[in-house]
C-alpha cells in the first residue's frame, strides 16, 4: 500500500483508524481503503452512520456558537480528529477573531494534519495527549501557553467518550477535567447510545461488533449513564437530549431530520 505524503511515517496504515473512519463518514479525503472498508461494513448494520456524525459535527457547531454568545473565548477540544470543513477554530474564530483553540488527540494521523491545517493561525494549537490521561492534557505546554486554565474555558468531548472503555475509568478523567476548569466553564458533549437508534435490534449490535473487531470498541451508554459526566454542572437548556433537540437552527426543525440523526445524547454543562 503505497504511503500519501500526509500520512506521518511510523503509523501502521493497514489498520483501520476511528478518526479516519470519522472523517470517511462525514466525506473526507484523509483516510485510507483500510478505514472505508471498515467505514462500508459498520454502515451495512447501521446506514444511517454518516447522518448519524453530520448531526454530531451539527451540534457541535451550535454549541460553539453558544459558547461564544455566553462570552467564553478559549475552547480545549479533547479527541478532535481529522480537521474538517467548520471545524470548532473556524466556527468560533468567525464569531469571535480573538478566540483561542487548543486540539487534542492521540491519533498521529489526526495531529499531523492539524499541524498542517492550521499553520499560520497564532490562536489554534494542536497537542498529542490521551484523555485518560488528563494530567498530561492540563499540564502540556501547548495547551498551558495558548489557554489561560484561570479563566471559563469550553471543554468539548465531542464523539469520544464512547471509545473509552469503564476500565479505563472514563468518569474519574472527564472529573479531573471538570474540576480543573474555572467558573463559568463549559462542558460540550455527545455520546453513543442505543437509545433512539432506528430498528437498532438489527444493526446497532452488529456496528459495535465491527468496532469492536478493529480493536476500538464502540461503548454504548445509556442516557443515565450519561448524564454522570456532568456531575456538578449546571445543565444549559434543553439539557440531555438526542442531537437534533439541542436548540436547533431555525432552518431545521427537528421532525425534519433522518430518524438515524436521534441517536446517541448530546447536552451542555456550565460549571457555577
């Protein structure tokens, strides 16, 4: 196979990547056969998978906005993945010119083309670190020089806790990250569930099972469960609810969405 001159070397390019496969669903460039082969089989259980990932990139983007109009100009983005088109920078630098961005991610794939992307942007880094590691997140230089951790900062988990096993106590990192920020921050978050996935008997079991097979497996959480990562945040209205709910566009009602784009919870946290 041979190597796109974006692939970073040391990266082992026939095994399927969720942030490549992320970046297929939502019409990409930056992924390989390997990821698009996996992509294709999850979507024959689940076709509704890139509905499913424009209605988190949807939301996301509204909650920048609303950060923004709440007056908070620092966004720590933890689990970022491949830059796509209205990315969280050019959402809230639009709103805001001033607003700074730090990126987070594990994957090299994903950090070297951020590098890339935002070459030139004094107000966006990129940073290599693991969510269950948050120490390594708050303490990294990267982050610390852009982000002023004294101030609200809005901490976007977005499409990434549900690749976190509870053996890796997901619960106590996403704590340690909340309690680090200041009052007045933000937590933005989305999270798979089979709760409001269409017909999900048939397809949901078989699309974890295609995660699971590539040694990435998809968590699936219940509205409840949650609804824990937000413990000792204030709820911003409308609270938990599936993507399409929270405080839709005036272009786009919710009863006019793909029944597909209802899976999973998304919700806003505001620390007091």
């Amino acid at each position: 196979m041979e190597r796109p001159a974006w692939a970073p070397q040391g990266i082992d390019i026939s095994v399927p990547s969720v942030s490549r496969m992320y970046d297929f669903y939502l019409g990409g460039s930056h992924n390989f056969e390997v990821d698009r082969e996996a992509a294709r089989k999850a979507m024959e259980f689940l076709p509704g998978l890139p509905k499913i990932m424009q209605a988190n990139r949807a939301f996301m983007r509204r909650a920048v906005r609303h950060a923004v109009d709440a007056g908070i100009d620092q966004f720590l983005d933890i689990g970022s993945g491949i830059p796509t088109f209205g990315n969280v920078h050019e959402v809230a630098q639009a709103a805001d010119p001033k607003a700074k961005v730090a990126y987070v991610d594990h994957d090299p794939v994903a950090v070297a083309h951020s590098q890339a992307v935002l070459e030139g942007n004094d107000g966006t880094v990129i940073a290599a670190a693991d969510l269950r590691r948050p120490r390594e997140i708050l303490d990294n230089p990267q982050v610390t020089e852009l982000l002023d951790l004294d101030r609200p900062v809005a901490l976007l988990l977005v499409a990434v806790l549900h690749f976190i096993e509870d053996a890796d106590d997901p619960r106590a990192a996403v704590a340690e990250l909340r309690e680090a920020l200041a009052p007045g921050s933000l937590l933005v978050l989305t999270h798979a569930s089979y709760e409001g996935i269409p017909h999900f008997k048939d397809g949901a079991a078989g699309t974890v099972g295609v995660y699971k097979n590539i040694r990435n497996p998809l968590i699936m959480r219940s509205r409840e469960e949650i609804g824990r990562f937000f413990e000792g945040y204030e709820m911003v209205e409308p609270g938990l609810v599936p993507m399409p709910e929270w405080r839709p566009d005036v272009s786009q009602a919710p009863e006019q969405e793909d029944p597909y784009t209802f899976s999973g919870f998304a919700g806003v946290g505001r620390k007091a």
